[in-house]
C-alpha cells in the first residue's frame, strides 16, 4: 500500500472508526443489547453508533489495542501503515518524529501493535531446519570478558522454519538439550524430517523425528545435497540485521515481541495481501471489555 492508497481510504479519524464498525458491528447484525438485527447509526461527536431500535450504544473501539487510547485512531492506523511499509520495521522514536506523538506513546503503540503478531499455533511439517542463534552484539574492543562469559550475556533463540513454508522462533533460557527438546516438538510435527548442524543435544532430539539429517559445519560443509540449515541461518540474518540496523539494541524482556514481528513479516511473504491489512485483519476484541 503506498501513501496515496491509505489517505484515500483513511483521510480522517472518523472513515478509521467506520471502519471498526463495520469489522465488528456491520449493518445486519444483532445489536449486542436488544439482540434484534438492525442497522447502527454513528452518535454525534463520539465514537460510538446507537442501535436503531433500543438506542443502545456500541464503541468499535471498545476491547481493541485501541481502547481508551487518547490518540488519534487515525494515528493509529498511520503507525500500522508505517511498520508494515518498512522491510525491517521502525522505530519508536523514528514513529514519535513521524506522527508527533511523545516517545513514551510511540513505544506503548508499537508495543500493542506487536501483541497482534503472536505467532500461530499450527506446527510445521515436511522438511524443518531446525537451529539456535544468540542475540546480544559482539563485544567492545578491550572488553575484559572473555568469550564465554560475554556468550552468558546474550539471549538464546531457537528457531525453526519448513522449506517452502512458515518460520517460527522463541527466546530460550539455554540450550540444554530439554530446553531445545521442548521447543522442538512445540512447533515440529514428529512425522517430520528435520535438518539441523551437528550440536550434540540434536542427536536425542532428532530421534523423536521421522528423518534427521545433520550438516557438519566444523568440518567447513554448508550445504550437502539437500542437507543444510542455510534457510534458517539466513532468517536469523535477517532478525540480526534488522534488530541492529532499527533498534540497535533490545532488552531480553521485549525480544520475543520483535522476533514475532519478524516471524509474521516472513509468513506473510506468500500471503499475496498487503501487510498492513494483514495486521487490521489480526485486531480482535477482548471478550473482557468488548461489551463496554
């Protein structure tokens, strides 16, 4: 979508709330208080619509990342529309500059905008890579750490994604073979036949599998006929490489909310819809405060 396509369909704050109202509310549907099939009509000078027959009110708004919110919806729609115009994402204080929001604003939007990108449940199949990475940067020149101790410092991430498919990563507190067993069979069908480099803990945990076949790295062997972890390494390139690029750095606390960012830009790659309707699509109600 390009800046001309979003302005002609959200030019104002009130084409944003329609449009919730016809996600959740449409013409046609039961009215949430009286339960008659009716038409809603937009309440003057809020941003709610009245049943036509029992007046009751409805708020789109109501139960969403938007609830409550003091900021424009039509901001909030512009912060969606510019993380998903960028390959990589953007910034919370590149967003407080772009829509003259203050920073700590940017940051609890994007947060919530993030909490719509949780990654799905559905396990992959077929042919899995499977592989671990470490996020933290690389040491300052004259870091007194040695090598093992500045790994301690990083987060573990593990990673697996099907040849022709989705990708799914999560933030691991190490890589015992328990932990890595774990989250394996979380996201791999064991009907599956998986790939991964020689590390010993994958030797008991390809056993649960159909197939394991393991690339010998040490050895300077990449790629051995169909037997590479080539797909997943270039995936946590891409994390890498966006993480330092945008944010420069991100505590282990938040971490996992970036890596379902990047996951879900990468599984919408074959979706043939724009990301930014992607996202839309993913705003629910809380069942909580949707009837507020």
């Amino acid at each position: 979508m390009t800046y001309s396509q979003f302005m002609a369909l959200f030019p104002d704050n009130d084409t944003c709330v329609e449009y919730l109202r016809q996600k959740f509310h449409p013409d046609g549907s039961a009215c949430p208080k009286c339960g008659k099939v009716t038409k809603f009509h937009r309440v003057t000078g809020r941003a709610a619509y009245a049943c036509q027959y029992c007046r009751g009110q409805v708020y789109p708004t109501a139960g969403t990342i938007f609830h409550k919110s003091s900021t424009s919806l039509q901001l909030w729609f512009w912060a969606i529309f510019l993380m998903s115009s960028t390959r990589c994402g953007i910034s919370a204080k590149e967003l407080e500059r772009e829509i003259g929001v203050s920073y700590p604003t940017a940051h609890r939007m994007f947060k919530q905008i993030r909490t719509l990108l949780g990654q799905d449940d559905e396990q992959l199949s077929g042919k899995v890579e499977m592989d671990e990475t470490y996020v933290g940067g690389k040491p300052r020149a004259g870091s007194p750490l040695t090598r093992a101790e500045h790994m301690r410092r990083k987060t573990a991430v593990f990673g697996a994604i099907e040849r022709g498919g989705q990708v799914r990563a999560s933030v691991i507190p190490n890589n015992y073979t328990s932990t890595l067993g774990q989250v394996a069979r979380k996201y791999v069908l064991p009907e599956s036949t998986v790939f991964t480099d020689e590390l010993a803990q994958y030797v008991s945990i390809g056993q649960t599998y159909k197939a394991h076949h393991r690339i010998r790295h040490l050895s300077h062997v990449y790629v051995d006929g169909d037997v590479t972890t080539n797909t997943i390494e270039a995936f946590f390139g891409l994390i890498k490489n966006g993480l330092r690029g945008v944010y420069h750095s991100v505590s282990k606390q938040y971490l996992q909310n970036y890596l379902d960012e990047y996951c879900f830009r990468f599984n919408a790659r074959v979706d043939g819809q724009p990301i930014f309707w992607a996202i839309l699509d993913r705003v629910e109600k809380a069942p909580r405060l949707a009837a507020q």
